[in-house]
C-alpha cells in the first residue's frame, strides 16, 4: 500500500512541474506540451475576423478574403452585413475587426471630410496621413466601384440631363434615394459644388436601382459595377468637378493584429482584381443569384489564388 501511494505521488508530482511550467498547451490538459501561436504570429499565418458592409459586393470581396486566407492556413471568423461605414470603421479601430475591404476613396472622405484628392495616387496618399495609428490600408486594386448619380433613360430625355451640374435646374422637385447615410454625407457637398438640392431623401439602400424604375425615385445613387444599370436602362450622369473620387477596393486592416501572410495574400488578391472581373462577379450575384462565396471560390480558382 505504501508503494502505491509512492508510486502516486512521483506521477502527481510530475503532473504539477508539467503545469508549472506551462505546458497546458492548447487542451488544457497539463499533459499537452503543444502550444497555440498568438493572433497575428508567422505560425499558421495567424487570425483574422473580416467584416463587410451591409451591400452584396462587399459581402462578395469579404469572401474572397476569407477563402484565400484560409488557403494559407489562416484562422478566419466572416462577420457579414455588419452595416454602414458608421457602424464598422470603430470595429476596425479598436481590433474587433481586423480586415474590411474597403473603397478608398469613400474612406478617405469619411476621415476628412474637407478632403479634395481625386486620383487614385492622390487619395491612397492622403490616407496613409489621415488615418489613426491602429489602422492601415494595403495595395488598392485597379478594380473601382464608383458612386453616381444615375437616373433612367426616360428622366434623362425630358430632364434634358447630361451632367450632375444639368440636375440644379431640376432637382428641388426630384426625390433621391442612395444608402441611409447618403444625405448625411453628400447634401452639403452637392449644393456647394454643383448647386443642386433634392425635394427628398430617401434610404433605399439596395434596392436603389430598383427604386429608379419603378419611380418611388427619380435620381439615385448607384454604384457603376451595379449591372442593373443596363438591366433597367439607367443613365449615370457625368461628374464633371469629380465630387466622388477615386474607388478602388482597397483592404482597410487593423494594423496590429495582422501577419505578414494577411498582408502578401491580400495585395496579391488586389494585383488581381480588376473592374470588369468585378462587374462580371456582380452580374452572377445580382442577375443569375449565384451565392457570393460560392462567386468567390470560382474567382480565386480561375486566378490561382485558392
């Protein structure tokens, strides 16, 4: 009997010295002497958490993000449809997201306001000033979705429009629908340039397109890779003083919690990702109601990315 509890004590003593010296590893178990790599470590390329706004192609290039993150064996959690810039540019911020794709250009004028970069270059140069320490952008893409200004073919011809300068002599009678913080961000800018004001405004989000045929609305803002601009004949009128600026998708990462992997895999999505690949993307999503990831998977293979 005295053997047995000798032998037990030697075993329990070797289990706490295991303990002590952190060998609980990834179980738990103080047996297991594997350990976890930390967010954001070389091993296994780390984690991310990826957002997206609340629009099909966003929901679209956060699964392009995640499927090919995934290739290089890092650990992904989608948080899809989080909403608005408003509601996931402080998530980025404060580390609970890490990546969002983003669009430059929109981002940058959400930072500063009073911001009058236009180009690509110009743009991209004047966020690496404005933004936070925490945050970072990576490669922009060529692919560009830009806002417009688009009305159908119809209000075009009696409106006599051409350029968003032709709405001022018309739009205090016209209702414009865009996403729920289209006035917030573009009332005032709109009559300071352009001289134009709307009768009012509605939120229509995605079904904005929609919205311009079946006339809830008479302008509205959509985005040019939107293939319902050909499907109901809409006619995106021409910004001629470059209100809206440069759009390229562009990665949008909270600085601290990304791997080199992340970093190299998502500038070598950008290198890739072109506006009429982006467009083609769309027309499957919004046309033929194809699933965004399954969108995705097919993109990253064809481009040798999965």
């Amino acid at each position: 009997m005295r053997r047995m509890f000798g032998t037990a004590a030697v075993l329990l003593s070797a289990v706490l010295t295991l303990a002590a010296c952190g060998g609980g590893g990834t179980t738990g178990n103080p047996l297991d002497t594997t350990s976890a790599a930390p967010s954001g470590s070389a091993s296994g390329g780390g984690k991310a958490v990826i957002g997206s706004f609340d629009f099909d192609e966003s929901v679209l290039l956060a699964s392009i993000y995640a499927q090919a993150l995934e290739a290089k064996g890092v650990q992904v959690e989608e948080k899809p449809r989080i909403g608005s810039r408003e509601a996931v540019y402080d998530q980025v911020k404060s580390g609970g997201l890490t990546i969002v794709p983003e669009y430059n250009g929109n981002l940058l004028a959400f930072i500063d306001q009073a911001a009058t970069a236009a180009t690509t270059d110009e743009v991209n140069t004047a966020l690496k000033e404005k933004l936070p320490a925490e945050l970072e952008v990576l490669d922009s893409s060529p692919a560009e979705d830009k806002d417009t200004l688009s009305v159908t073919k119809d209000t075009q011809t009696k409106q006599s429009l051409t350029t968003m300068e032709d709405l001022a002599k018309s739009s205090k009678s016209m209702v414009v629908g865009g996403p729920p913080e289209f006035k917030k961000r573009w009332e005032a800018r709109f009559k300071d340039v352009y001289g134009v004001e709307f009768k009012e405004w509605k939120p229509t989000g995605p079904t904005t397109a929609d919205a311009l045929k079946d006339g809830t609305i008479q302008v509205g803002n959509v985005f040019s890779t939107d293939p319902k601009i050909a499907a109901n004949n809409l006619v995106p009128l021409q910004d001629t003083k470059n209100i809206f600026p440069a759009q390229n998708v562009t990665p949008l990462l909270h600085k601290a919690s990304a791997s080199d992997t992340i970093r190299t895999t998502l500038n070598g999505i950008s290198a890739k990702l072109t506006t009429e690949s982006l467009l083609e993307m769309m027309q499957k999503i919004s046309v033929n109601k194809d699933e965004p990831a399954m969108v995705a998977e097919e993109w990253l293979t064809s481009n040798g990315l999965a």
